[in-house]
C-alpha cells in the first residue's frame, strides 16, 4: 500500500512541477499585471485536495469497499465547496482581472481531476 502511495505522490509531484511550469511560462507571456493568487498556492491547493482525495479513498477501499463510490461523490463534492470558498476573495473583491483569476485557478482544477480520477481508477481496478 505505501508503494502505491508512494508512486502515486511522485506522479502528483511531476504533474504538478509540469503544469506549474507551463501555466507560469503561458502567464508570463501573456500577462504582466498583479494577481491576487500566486500561481503556487493555487497549485498547491489543488495537489493538496487531490491527494487528500486519494488519500481517502485508498483507506475505504481497503476497509469499506461498498462505499467507496459515496465517499468519492461527498469528497468532490466537498472539494467543490472549498474551491469556491478558496475563491472567496476574487468573487467579493471584483478583482481587475477576475476572469484571468478564475481561469486560472479552474483549468488546473480540472486537469487535477482528471489526474484524481486516472490515478483511481487504477487502484479500482486492482481491487
């Protein structure tokens, strides 16, 4: 189990440090004025919920396989809830540049899903 934890944060690692590194390349080519997020706290929001996520998810899998689907809806549900709240500031500012913020912080919500959801499906299969 540690193994497959283990390899699964060294591919969460990896994604991230790509996607931060393209998303900053593309920002900085584009974009020259001041954000109210740093593009590292939202990347690390968002590596943070996905590994809670699997995190979680690995524990009933192993314990309470029946109820994993339901834990898996109630924690993207909740992770829903905190994006929007983690968007707060933006949303009660009326930030310049709010749409840039939300794209921002959205597009790598997304791709971090799909990442979540490859990397569980793959231990769903094994079980």
């Amino acid at each position: 189990m540690l193994k497959d934890i283990g390899a699964f944060l060294v591919k969460l690692l990896g994604f991230s440090m790509v996607l931060f590194f393209v998303h900053y390349y593309i920002l900085a080519q584009f974009f020259s004025g001041e954000l109210y997020f740093d593009l590292w706290a939202i990347y690390l929001f968002n590596a943070f919920m996905v590994l809670g996520v699997y995190l979680v998810i690995r524990y009933y899998g192993e314990h309470r396989p029946d109820s994993v689907l339901k834990v898996f809806l109630m924690l993207t549900i909740l992770k829903m809830a905190l994006a929007v709240v983690f968007l707060l500031p933006i949303f009660m500012k009326k930030s310049a540049h709010s749409q840039l913020e939300i794209f921002n912080f959205f597009i790598p919500y997304f791709l971090y899903l799909i990442f979540e959801i490859m990397g569980l499906s793959k231990f769903l299969q094994k079980t």
